[in-house]
C-alpha cells in the first residue's frame, strides 16, 4: 500500500504544496507514496495549483491502524489525522514546535528554523541530487511566498529567501509579482460564511494544561471582516463550547500594512493584554507588526498562559 504524505487540519498552501512535492521527491527516490490532505483547498492555494497545473491532493479524514505515513508542516497529532497515533510514522518535514509527538520506532525527523517546509524540501532535491521541475518550484516558490507573508513576515530566514530566488527563476515567475496576485486570491472573505473563516486556517494548542485555537486570516481589508463581528463571535462561541476551548483567538492580518488585529474569547481572553501589553476593546486589539501564529502569536500566549 502506497505511503500517505499529508499536513495538518486546515491545510494552507504550504501543506498542501509540501505534500506534492514531498511525494515528487520520494518517488524520484523509487518509493510508492500518495499525497493527500486533511482538508479543504483554500482560494490562495487554488491559485497556485491551477497556475501550475497541478491537481489537488485526494482528501483524507483519518488513517488506519498501521498505515505508513509521512508528515509535512506539522507534528503534534492533534493537529494531524484521526488516529494518527496508531500509524507508522515514515518521516517528518516541519518548521514547526515539537510538541505531543510520539512515535513507537524510530523514523527520519527534520525540522528546521526557517519560514517555511518547502524551504527544507528545496534541499532535499539538491541533497539528493534529484529533478526540480518548473511545475514542483513553483509550488514550493507559493508555498514560501504565502508562509513568509512575501518576505515581509518575522519567520523568514535569509535561506526562504535564498530559495525562493532559485525557485522563480526555475518555475519563470517573477516572486513579487505572482506572489502578490497569489496572496490577493485568498484574501477575499466576503464569500465565506463566519464558520468558514474561523476553522478555513485554525489550529489547537495545548498551553500547559489549557486548550487554545488559534486562527489565522489573511486580508487586504480588516474592516470587510469585522463588520461582521456578531456573526463571528457567535460561530466561535459555539466551537468553544463544542470542544472545550479555554481560549479561541480569531487573528486577522493584513497583508499590505503587516499587522494584525484580534478577537479573542474563553475564560483565558485576557491572556491576550498580558501576551502582547495592550488592552482588548470590545474583545479586540491591535497587535502592531504581529503577523506570524507561529512566531509571535503562539510563544506570547504560550508564555502569558504558564
């Protein structure tokens, strides 16, 4: 049976291009695999694979007992496929924290500090000495692109950037260019019911003994989405009372002007004032030049919370 290669829930582009190209390699190195996903194809991701000619992933909700798998841009099982922990765990590409991962046997784990999982796998092409074809650099090139926010975001890494330069010269785009048309397709949210924008790029964190989700939206405009705040809180009330949350933040960035502002709710919603030394409106904040989960929205809580 072929080998499962899939990201986390709610996959963005990075997950879901990682997954491509990471089966692209393995199979350039004579291994039966599959790329699949755990979720739906965003606006932004759509862009990126019809510009490249790629069709998406098959959709996959969980794993059988003793499935071999490999994981791209995520490791906490959580954040993975239903009864993850009762696969076989092949390998690991992440840029991700370590956390609630434990595997059986032993398996090939690479994570590195960078901005980004096609960053690690441009790599493993030059490693391996191995084919990248202008259709594979450009989904790494978009995967960059939208995990570095364009460059602009604290996660990238002068490698990011370095691969990148590679890539769109492979995949013959101009970075700036495509990149901002390809971040501008998934910024629109008008279409988009409230739950659509509070689970489209959501995921869970266990803080010390609390439950928090995060989630992520990426816009040209923050107004266009709180003017529909009532809407929203009440979507998000719902799923805290759902699952359990302690903490749900809702953190909207814009793209143009790199910041972000937030909606946090749950018994821990305060832990947003002291995370980021501001004073929350209305259940809002302003977080000046926040616009990583990653990097600095996830350590501060993290921190606020222990």
């Amino acid at each position: 049976m072929s080998v499962k290669i899939f990201g986390h829930q709610n996959p963005d582009t990075d997950t879901i291009t990682s997954a491509i190209v990471l089966c692209d390699i393995e199979t350039q190195l004579g291994n039966d695999c599959v790329s699949t996903r755990l979720g739906g194809i965003s606006a932004e991701t759509k862009y990126a694979l019809d510009y490249f000619n790629h069709e998406a992933p098959e959709q996959i909700d969980s794993v059988n007992d003793n499935d071999e798998v490999m994981l791209v841009d995520h490791n906490e099982f959580q954040q993975s496929a239903e009864n993850i922990e009762n696969a076989v765990v092949l390998k690991v590409f992440d840029h991700h924290r370590i956390a609630n991962f434990q595997t059986e046997g032993p398996l090939y784990y690479r994570a590195e500090p960078v901005g980004c999982t096609a960053t690690i796998l441009n790599k493993i092409y030059k490693e391996h000495n191995l084919t990248v074809s202008k259709q594979m650099a450009g989904l790494m090139l978009s995967a960059i692109i939208s995990d570095t926010l364009l460059f602009k975001s604290p996660t990238t890494t002068d490698e990011d950037i370095a691969a990148a330069e590679e890539l769109e010269k492979i995949a013959e785009v101009n970075a700036d260019e495509y990149g901002i048309e390809m971040l501008k397709a998934g910024a629109s949210t008008k279409d988009k019911t409230a739950e659509a924008l509070i689970t489209g790029d959501a995921k869970t964190f266990a803080m010390g003994n609390k439950n928090s989700r995060i989630a992520q939206i990426n816009v040209v405009d923050v107004d266009e989405v709180f003017a529909r705040k009532a809407e929203i809180e009440a979507a998000i009330n719902k799923e805290i009372e759902t699952e359990g949350y302690d903490l749900f933040i809702l953190v909207v960035t814009d793209i143009l002007k790199s910041n972000s502002k937030v909606l946090a709710l749950g018994h821990d919603a305060l832990s947003v004032e002291k995370a980021f030394d501001v004073t929350l409106d209305q259940d809002t904040a302003v977080l000046e030049g926040v616009v990583s989960r990653k990097k600095q929205v996830v350590p501060n809580i993290t921190q606020a919370l222990s």
